[in-house]
C-alpha cells in the first residue's frame, strides 16, 4: 500500500476520532443541562427563602439542595470519564479552562449553601452566585459547540447552547418579573431591563429555531403550554403597558406559577434535544465507520489488483485505477471543503456572543470594570440607544483606541 | 489537589501539546518549501527542454530531477515521522487529505519525467502538471497555517504561507514572461494576464509584510538583487507599454536571469523565515514549559498551605488562597480569550483565499468546470470587469442560488 492512500484513510481516522470525542463532549453538555436546571431551581428557592426570612420554602430547599448534589455528582463523574489526555482533545485549552472555573464554583456551593439556610448573605448576593455559576456551565456548552468540527453535529449543539441560553433568561425573567410583581410597582428602568429579558431570551430561541430542522421546531411548538404562555403574555403586557406603574402584588404567585409551567416544558424539550443530539453522534460516528470500511475495501482491491510487485507506486495499477484513486482523493477534498463550509455558517452563530464578550473584556480591562459592570454598561448604552446589544459591542470594539 | 487545579493543569498541557504539534508541522512545511523550490526549477528546465526539443537544458535537467528526487525523500521522510494517530492531530483530516493528493502527485512524477525525458509530452502539459502539484504543496502549508492555534506562530505561518504564494506567482511570471519575449510579440489578452500574475505576487507579499515584524520586512527589503529587480521592473514595463505588440526575443534569456536571481534570493529568504518559525516554536514551547512549572509551584504551596487535610475543597484555604486560585482561573480564560482574537485576526488573511476556493467549488459543481477553467473563469471575469478575484468570488457565492 503506497503512503498516499494510507493519509486518505488516517484523514477518515481523524474524523472518526473527532467524532468519538464529540460523543463523549454531547453527554457532558446533557448533564449540565440537567445541573443548570436544578441550579436555576435552587436559585428561585433560595431567594424565596431568603426574602421571606426563612418563612417559606424551608423543606423545599432542603428538597432542592439533595436533587442538586446528586446532579453536581453525575457531573462530576463525566468530567473524570472526560479525557483529560492533554493530546488527544480538541481545543482542550478553552474546554478546560472553562471547566476549571465551573469546578472551583462548584467547590464554593457548600459555604453559599450554609450561609443561605442561615439567612446570613443577602438574597441578591446568593442570586448573583448562583447566576455566575450557571453562565460558567453555559460556557463550557458553549466551548463544546464552538470546537465541533461536523457540520451536523456542530448545528445541534449551536441549537441547543442557545436554548439552554434561553431558558436561563426566562428563569431570570422569571426572578425579575416576581419581584416587579411583589413590590406592587415598576419604574421606567425596570421595564426597559425586563424588556431587555424578553428580547435576549426571544433572540435566542430564534437561533435555537433557526438551527433546528422543521420537526424540531413543530415539536417545540406542540410542547408549549399554551395556557401559562398566554398568562405570561399578558401579565408582560400589563406590566408593561400601565401607565401608572403600580402592579398587584396578589398576582406574584400566578406569574411565578406560569413562569415554572413555561420553563419545565422547555426543560423536557431540553431533554430531547440532548437525547437527540446523542443519537446523531451515534449515526454520525457509525456512518463514518462505515465510509472508512468501504474506502478500505476499495484500497484492498486495488492492491490486489496491482498483484504482489512489493511497494511499487500505483503507476503499475493502469490509468483506470489511477483514476479512481484520484477521484477518491479529490472527493475526499470536496467532502472537507464543503464540510467547513457548513461550520462556518453555524460559527457566525456562536460569533455574537463573542462580540460582546470581547467587548465586555476590553470595558473590564480599559476602565477597570468586573465583569458585570462591563456588562450592565452594555446594556444601559443599549437601552438608551435603543440598539442592539452586540451593534454597541462592535462600536465599542471598533472604538478600542479611544478608550 | 481538588480537580478543578487538575484541569487547570491540563488546559496548559493541551497548549503545550499542540505547539508541539505545531513545530513538527513547522519543520515539515520548511521541507515542503524546499520541495517546492526543487520542482520550480525543474518545471522552469524542463519547459525549456521540450521547447527547444532536447536542444537546451539537457544535462541540467539530470542534475535537477536528482537534486529534486533527494528533497523528495526528505520530504517523505518528514510524513512518516508526522504522527499519523489520528486522535493526536488537530485539523488532521483535512490536512491528511492534502498530503493524500501531494503524494499522489509525487507518486506520478516517474512517469511525468519519463515522458519529459522522451519528450513525448507537450511543455504545457507538463508545466500545467508540475503546477497543479506545487498548489497541492502550498495547500499543505495552508492547512498548516489554518489549523494553528497559537497566534504569534500563526502569524508567522501565514506570512510564510504567502511569501511561498508569492514565490510560485514570481515563477509563473517568470515563464509567461519568457515565452512571451521569445516568441517576440504581445497581444492584449496576454499583457492583462501578465498583470494579473504581478498583481496576485504583490498582493501575497503585502500580506507577508503585514504579518511581519519590522526587522524581517528591512530584511526582505534588504535581501532583494537591486539590479535584477531593476531590469525585471523595466521589462515589464516595456512588455506592458509597447503599443505596437513587438518584443526583443533577444530578451528573452535576460528576462530569464533577471527572474531567477530575485526568485533565488526570494528562496534564500524562504530559508530564513522557515529558520525563524523553527526557533519560534521552541522559544514558545520552552515558554509553555516554564508557565506550566510556575502555576504546578504555586498549586503545589496552596496544597501544602491547606496541611494534610486530605481531599478537602479549597473553602479550607481561607479566603486569601481562594481570591488566588480564582485569579488564576480568570487570568487563563482572559488570556486564551485574547489569544483567541489575535488568532481570529491571522485567519482572516486566510479567507480570502477560502473565498476563492469555495467560489471556484461552487462553479466546478454547477457549470459541470475543472478546477482549471474554474478558476481561469473567475479572473477572466476579474479581467473583464476590472475587479479583485476575491471580489468576483464573493459576488459568484451571493449568487449561487441562481447557478
């Protein structure tokens, strides 16, 4: 076998290879879904809880924390399972760097947790942890979508990063919207953040819809509860809408309530996308099995062909054969070409986010920010400018000399 | 040592492991560089071989098919030492694709030469072989280029990537000048090819020097013949000028002289920059190494700080090793985060030639076109319209619902 057609099968290898990690990648984001979730939850509780001083939710705390644990030990286990073979995995850095952060937050839940049951950190603060603690998880889907090297594959992932993302803002939509209600009133500057909420969260699920094929999305569609939508719709519209700005704190509890009915449907559909999501890496790393056996039967025969004359070039096989090879080999380019090509259209998904957390970077960094200050500055230039958050990430990345 | 440290620890060996991949990736594209030097020459002699029907060049022919037949065996020697474990390998499918076709290629040259050597095979021919043959090695360095992931050795890849570019297109030159000397005449047609072939050099070795520090573009500067560039610049314009089409065929062999001696000095150059990529990647490599050895000391005090406790969370180390372990948690993603906008920035430079290539795909598969007529289709269009290539090329892809 001459050395050319052995590269035209290790190039099918790598593929494969690519494909068994992206396998073991796709289970892991499964989990942290199912994590995100029971966070998102103890991160409602909590605050209940702690608003409340201690008045309600105490067992369901209790409740949520053992759910939660038993999660955090799941994800725990993946990450072992995870190669952590420095050579073998694919834009390990950034994976890895994510993961350390999501594990050393991790580490500080049991402290949070203590300090929640004895009502001695603010529920603001408590919310806050939580939330920075699940926008690490969504970043590590977010590292796994963003190193994907099959088109497919990399579209499911795209999907479901942003529906994760989606449903983390409907759970903050969810939190924001409680309070509005409680407190009885709502000012300009909180209808614009809830606003805000709305149409990050609506963005999202575009792209979610956008990368997901039309039985996904009839079946998304069919899922919603359409009686807790229409509530939500209307309490948005209420709260939106009234001139005075005062809300009735009764109706505290039927958001909350229809917020959760909302949010549990998207976590079943979460829960098919990444069970779907497993299957096509199953058909993809089978399909590519089977690709490498067929290319290896026709190298087989073409050897036999050439007969024994040792390592001889494939001169010897005759300008049919030595057409074939070619055309396998030129396939095999038009294949990879046309493949980057896919990825990069679902790339250009992913590319926003990074626009504004370069942007963010770059606050942080020129002005002395933390990360959430970056970010509400965005947002607040956003708002007032009417403007879409990653438009004024590119000003202001386009401004970086100035500032 | 809690596992979130651990894979801060194999975030920095992913790094160092593919620089690692990276200098095996440099050395073979500095070998690939000399192949290409080797075969230029030879396709140069061997065009004046047949052209002069065995007349001329007959011995330096022998001479340079050893000579390019010795760098071939380096070059082979170089694969094989290329670790063809697929799960090793970043970008290695499309990167073992091309070489697939490169040795293919090589693999056909015997029979090429034999019919050189009987001068049984028309000067285009063989010229349009060995062409198609060094833009299968350049394609080599382009995925090399491509698949970096560190942005100073990507930078200096992609410079290299298009000095090598630029080098081909100075040799084409040099052939479409010479014939169009010899044969004494000029029309239109050819003169807005010749143009072309100046333009896409200069365009190439414009992106060299962006990617280039000052010291390496005085040098470049520095290393050019004065004279030769001097004649080759009024000869072209002469060719250019000339309203009545006539040439000197007299010329023609200074033409030639002028070529060679600024395409040898472009090759020494060559040499050089391949040198400096090599040294690069062990400055990084070492640089890698010692990063990593600071932050295993620091992890390794903040474990003896923590005592004995056995596996405990770090919450044990009290809030002042917890602000540190945080810091450099943040400080890895911020630096991945910007290595990764500078790498973003080195790859835009490659797109345009993506552009082209996609748009040179989309023509193949619609119009039912060779790559050749592919390609000669888009800079006719250029020609005609007196635009970019990659202009041409964008506005073919905008198109292509209509193709």
């Amino acid at each position: 076998m001459n050395s050319g057609l052995n590269f035209l099968v290790a190039a099918r290898q790598c593929e494969i290879s690519e494909l068994e990690h992206l396998a073991l990648t796709s289970e892991l984001v499964g989990v942290i879904g199912r994590l995100v979730h029971a966070l998102q939850r103890e991160r409602g509780i909590s605050n209940v809880y702690l608003a409340s001083r201690g008045a309600r939710f105490g067992d369901a705390l209790q409740q949520q924390v053992a759910d939660c644990e038993a999660v955090q030990a799941q994800v725990l286990t993946r990450l072992d399972a995870l190669d952590t073979d420095a050579r073998r995995v694919r834009n390990g850095a950034r994976l890895f760097s994510r993961i350390a952060f999501v594990l050393h937050a991790l580490e500080g839940l049991p402290a949070l947790r203590q300090r929640v049951s004895t009502q001695s950190v603010p529920a603001e603060e408590a919310t806050a942890t939580y939330t920075r603690l699940i926008a690490g998880l969504l970043n590590v889907v977010f590292e796994a979508a963003d190193s994907a090297t099959d088109p497919k594959i990399s579209r499911a992932l795209v999907a479901l990063f942003h529906f994760l993302q989606g449903k983390e803002y409907a759970g903050q939509e969810r939190a924001f919207g409680g309070a509005a209600y409680a407190s009885g009133q709502i000012d300009a500057a909180h209808r614009q953040q809830w606003q805000h909420l709305i149409e990050a969260q609506e963005a999202c699920l575009q792209v979610f819809r956008d990368f997901s094929d039309e039985a996904v999305r009839s079946a998304w569609q069919a899922s919603l509860p359409v009686e807790a939508v229409n509530t939500l719709e209307r309490m948005r519209r209420v709260a939106s809408a009234n001139a005075h700005g005062t809300l009735d704190p009764n109706a505290s509890a039927t958001w909350y309530e229809a917020c959760t009915l909302r949010i549990d449907a998207m976590k079943s559909f979460e829960d098919q996308l990444a069970a779907n999501l497993r299957l096509l890496c199953d058909e993809r790393i089978a399909q590519a099995h089977a690709d490498l056996r067929d290319q290896q039967a026709i190298l087989d025969a073409l050897q036999r062909q050439a007969g024994d004359a040792g390592n001889e070039p494939p001169a010897l096989l005759g300008p049919h054969l030595e057409r074939s090879i070619l055309g396998m080999v030129q396939e095999q380019s038009r294949r990879l070409q046309s493949m980057s090509d896919e990825l990069e259209t679902a790339r250009a998904a992913l590319n926003e986010r990074k626009v504004i957390e370069r942007a963010k970077g770059l606050l942080m960094a020129s002005r002395k920010l933390s990360e959430d200050e970056a970010y509400k500055m965005l947002r607040q230039t956003a708002m007032n400018q009417g403007r879409r958050l990653v438009d004024v990430a590119k000003t202001v990345l386009a401004m970086s000399d100035y500032l």
